[in-house]
C-alpha cells in the first residue's frame, strides 16, 4: 500500500467510475516510530439508491392508488419500492413544485376512504419508504389534464438518488410517455491494448438503446415498439464521441452539442449505425438518452447506456529452466516451478476490478501441466475452462516433463461485470537454449576460427 501525511490524507478524494454502486478501501495509521495498526479501518463508498419511474391513467375527480393496478385508474406501470445496492431505502421526497397544484392532491392513504388519507404538503412531502405504497393522487374534477411528480429515494446513509423518478399521470384517454432502457456496452481493445470504436448493438445487430409504448395508449398498434419513432441524446459522454456511421468515414455525422442544439433526434434507423469512438485513455463513461412516442411525447426519465472498458490481461514471458532440480542417482524429475520470482501473470480494470481469470488453454501435456498451488502439497490441476481466483493467480505452478522443450498456455481477465478480455494473453515458457560442442585442430602457435 501507499503511505500518506496526515495533510494528504485531509485531501484525498474518489473519483466513482460510471455505474459505481458502493465500495470501500481500509487504512491503518503509522505512528512515528514506524508502528502500524494491526486492526486497519475501514472506510465505506457508499453508492446512491434509485428510485423507479410510474405511469398510468385516471379521470377527472378520480384518486387512483399509484401502488396498485387498478383502483380508481389503470397504472400502466405501477409505483414500487426504490432500490440501495448497499444499504435500504428509508425514505422518499416528493418534489411539489414538478407539478402545477391545481391539477390535484397527494395523499398518503385514500382520501375517499373511512378513514381520509393525509394530504402531502411542503411540511410532510418527506415520508417514510413503508408509506409509498399507500400514496394516492386525487385528480382534480375541473383542472385535471395531466402531471408529471418528481421524487427521489433517500437511503440509511441519507444520501438521494441524484436523478430523480418521476410519476406521470394523464386522463383515461391521454398519452403516455415511453419508457426509454438501460444498457451497457463493452468497449474492446486491439492487440496493440487501444480502445476500438464500438457499434452500440448486441450480436444480433439490436440496438442497445431501446423504447417502448405503453399498451394501452391510443396510439398503440400490435408491436408497441413501432410507437417510438425517434430518440434523443440528452448528455453526451465526456470520454469519447457519438456518431452516426462509422468514425472517420465519409457521411459520418458527429452527436455533439450542437446537433443537439438543432432539435436533431435520432430514427431507429439511425439508432442501428451509432458508434461510439473512445478518446485515447479512455476507462469507462456514460450518456443518457430517452425514446419519443408518435405523438411526440418524451420518456422524462432520460436512461444511462454505461460504457465499459474491457479488462486487460498482462503478456507474460516466463523462462523455465528444465533441469531445476537436482538429479538423485541420475534421475532426473520434473521441475516444479512456481509461476512467481518472475513477471507473474495479472491483469487489470479500467472501470472496476479483475475479479477472477480464465484459463483458456493448457500447456502442451507432453511438455508439462499447470496446477493450482504446488502439487506436492495440496496443490490441484487445471483444467482449460477453470476460473482462478484474482488472490490466487500467483499459486500458479508449472511442473515440467523430462522431455520439456517449450511450451504456453493462455488466459484472460474478467471484471466485477462478468466483462472478459476480448483479447487473452499468452505465457510463454521457454526451454533455456541448446550450446553445440564442436572440436577442432589448431597449430601451435597457429590462428584457428
């Protein structure tokens, strides 16, 4: 580990790769006779939590109950509890100025009910996560036409959700947004470890950016996909460049500020042949975007596509001298050479961590066999396929044949994402060469070549 002076540790910061979701790092102070905690600290990264977008329809007069299917509306995606990676969500904020209080109250029970629900206002517009599913939004009989609701999710660390869900609500008969999804891409290196554009579809030529319509808007047909008919780039992402076509061809179009500026939309067409071209260094980044129905209406809760730097895996050259050992009555074993002492085989994450490496081919067996931990000792032997934890990649052994003359073997890194290094690295072990004796007649006092 690094050590830091009490001023740099007062100034030491994270920087959270995209998609970060909570983490922590331990530490243990040194005094000044050089005496180390032997009980480090440890200091916890908490990530945000998320809170869940909800939609659905109900008339004038009306109070429908958000949290369920049909009571006194029809929600079209029911509203459901935010999500924390690494703790609970204890709260929600309702944000009342998203929208405009003529259109209607809400309420945290029915306010039609027995007993009537307890209207939410700027003194009570925090409440506890157990009464999300028992809010309720009483539509006025005169002004009602529709509302988009701001909220956020607010977790046992305090921390919100910075980009808020949104509750959108129209008349029997209105248009609901579409829903805009998530994704993720990998961005791949070349053999020379440089980031390569990458076309953002799956192996099946489907866009990772996708929407799609509510079903039972008017505008709907029998593929509620077809409804989508544009998307736009919201944030562009700061690490590399958009564009449509590939990059540096002729008829390209580069996304920037200023196509956005324009009103420029992207067709589904178009959505097919985006790209994305790293900048050089790149480690990870994101941009958002939301799908645009037929009838014009924007999904209000933009989604995140997360673009991900493959793992890398370190090139390897190991010299393996065969003759290790020492010869017993003049047998000469196998060498048992542990794959440390020397540039030992790792690899590394952009964006995350390695979790693991996958040994992809095997030495060849008339040459020697690869083990986990020293055979003579517990040690068991790898098979192509296994997956090596990243704490254990240095208990690699090799054990040598008497007849070794050369070999190799190759593996790759995976991420905390399941991402695997498109590109595997090679270990190469290397038999020490061959010197050929010769003899030869020289005079004395002669020259002899």
């Amino acid at each position: 580990g690094q050590d830091l002076t009490p001023a740099q540790l007062a100034n030491l910061y994270f920087d959270a790769n995209p998609g970060f979701n909570g983490g922590a790092f331990e530490y243990a102070a040194i005094d000044d006779e050089g005496s180390i905690d032997l009980t480090p600290a440890v200091y916890t990264l908490n990530g945000p939590p998320e809170t869940n977008d909800a939609s659905g329809r109900v008339d004038p007069g009306n109070a429908i109950a958000l949290a369920l299917p049909t009571m006194g509306g029809t929600m079209a995606t029911v509203l459901t509890d935010g999500i924390d990676r690494d703790g609970t969500v204890e709260q929600y904020r309702i944000d009342l100025d998203s929208f405009d209080p003529a259109q209607g109250t809400l309420y945290i029970g029915d306010p039609n009910g027995a007993t009537p629900g307890t209207p939410i206002t700027a003194a009570n517009n925090t409440i506890n996560a157990d009464d999300l599913a028992n809010l309720y939004f009483d539509a006025d009989d005169t002004n009602f036409t529709g509302v988009e609701i701001e909220y956020v999710a607010i977790d046992n660390d305090n921390h919100e959700d910075p980009t808020p869900g949104t509750i959108t609500l129209v008349p029997a008969t209105g248009n609901l947004p579409p829903n805009s999804v998530d994704a993720t891409a990998l961005i791949e290196t070349d053999n020379n470890g440089d980031f390569q554009p990458k076309r953002l579809v799956d192996d099946s030529n489907n866009p990772f950016l996708s929407g799609s319509d509510p079903t039972t808007d008017p505008d709907n047909d029998a593929d509620p996909t077809n409804d989508v008919v544009a998307y736009e780039i919201v944030q562009l992402p700061e690490d590399g460049t958009l564009t449509i076509g590939v990059p540096g061809a002729a008829g390209t179009v580069t996304i920037d500020l200023a196509w956005i500026n324009a009103g420029n939309t992207l067709t589904p067409t178009q959505l097919s042949n985006l790209y994305f071209d790293p900048d050089p260094g790149f480690d990870g980044d994101t941009f958002t975007y939301r799908s645009i129905d037929t009838n014009g209406a924007k999904d209000p809760s933009p989604a995140t596509v997360t673009l991900q730097a493959a793992p890398e895996t370190k090139q390897v050259i190991e010299n393996v001298p065969i003759d290790s050992t020492i010869a017993i009555d003049g047998i000469i074993p196998s060498a048992t050479i542990p794959l440390t002492g020397y540039e030992t085989p790792g690899g590394n994450d952009p964006d995350g961590n390695v979790a693991s490496y996958e040994i992809l081919t095997l030495p060849d067996p008339n040459d020697g066999t690869l083990y986990l931990g020293d055979p003579d000792d517990g040690g068991t032997l790898i098979e192509a396929g296994d997956k090596i934890p990243t704490d254990r990649i240095t208990d690699l052994v090799f054990v040598s044949s008497t007849s070794f003359n050369g070999t190799s073997f190759t593996y790759r890194a995976i991420d905390n994402d399941n991402n695997a290094d498109p590109t595997p690295a090679t270990v190469f072990l290397n038999a020490p060469p061959d010197t050929t004796s010769g003899t030869g007649e020289v005079d004395p006092g002669g020259v002899f070549r």
